[in-house]
C-alpha cells in the first residue's frame, strides 16, 4: 500500500454482488474448458444465467482468474499510461491518481462499463493529509501508515477468541 502515498486523488471501486456477474459464459471466453459439461458444478442456475456460487470451494479461483483477465490487465494499462495505483482485492478496488482528470476518470469509468461497480465517492476526491482512506478494513493515511478499523479488529479478536477455545478443548 505504499505505493499510493504519491497519489493526490483516490476512488475505491466496489463489485456490486461480483460473484454473480460473473456469468458461465464470460468465464469460458477466458478459461474455454469451463463450457465443458465436466464443469457444470462450478456454477448455479440464476435466472436464465449460470453464475459462480458464493461461497464454492472453485469460485474463487475462477473468479480471479477471469479478474486477472478481463479486468487487471486494462486496468494496469490504463494506471501506466494515467500515472495512477491501482490495488485490487476480490472484488474490491483502490486507486489512486496525481490528478482530477475528468477524460481519465472517463477512460476508467469505461473499462469498468461490463460491470455493475459502486465508487465511493463517485467521482475521484482529493486526498487530504489528515483524511484516511478505508479500504477492505483497513485505513490508510496519506503519510504510509496503515491501520485497522475498530470493526475489524472486533472481527480480528473474536476469530482468536474462538481459536483460543477450541483449541483449549482438544486440550481437555
């Protein structure tokens, strides 16, 4: 995350629902075996698509593999020649640019256009010093530093909690 300490403007992109955009067939034009009949397990009947199930053991794989694909290479396109970061996570997206160019936010708007995506804010915001970014539970600041938020790290006690006691189980 250093990396976009450079940047002046940030917007953090979010897939609405990302899973279930991901169609059987957009996969298949990426990884062509999965329109094989052997792979029928991979998706569920939604509608009159077959999607990725949340929560499968293969949907995450298939997910980045056609993130990967179909959306990290324009992306990484459009970052070199915009002078921009970019940092995806699942289905989450940060990116950070030197400057509020409404044609380059147009250019990402665009490669995004498949995709039913949020941007929080809606159009890129200025970076304050004294303002954090947050993003997938952490918090960014503008000087490197890097935090967690407090749900987070509820969330972060509550898993060793539970670890601690079942682990005192098998003991007993």
């Amino acid at each position: 995350m250093p990396s976009h300490r450079k940047g002046r403007f940030f917007v953090v992109i979010d897939f609405v629902y990302a899973f279930h955009q991901i169609t059987r067939e957009k996969s298949a034009e990426v990884i062509r075996q999965l329109a094989d009949p052997a792979f029928d397990i991979c998706f569920v009947k939604m509608g009159d698509k077959e999607v990725l199930p949340q929560g499968s053991p293969t949907s995450n794989y298939i997910f980045e593999i056609f993130m990967a694909s179909a959306v990290d290479r324009p992306l990484i396109r459009w970052a070199f020649w915009n002078g921009a970061v970019v940092t995806r996570y699942c289905d989450n997206i940060l990116v950070t640019l030197p400057k509020n160019d409404e044609l380059t936010f147009a250019e990402l708007v665009n490669i995004l256009a498949p995709f039913k995506v949020r941007f929080t804010p809606r159009k890129p915001k200025k970076w304050r010093n004294d303002e954090p970014i947050r993003f997938c539970g952490l918090i960014l600041f503008k000087g490197g530093k890097v935090g967690i938020s407090r749900q987070r790290k509820r969330q972060l006690l509550e898993k060793a909690r539970q670890v601690s006691v079942l682990s005192l189980k098998r003991e007993s």
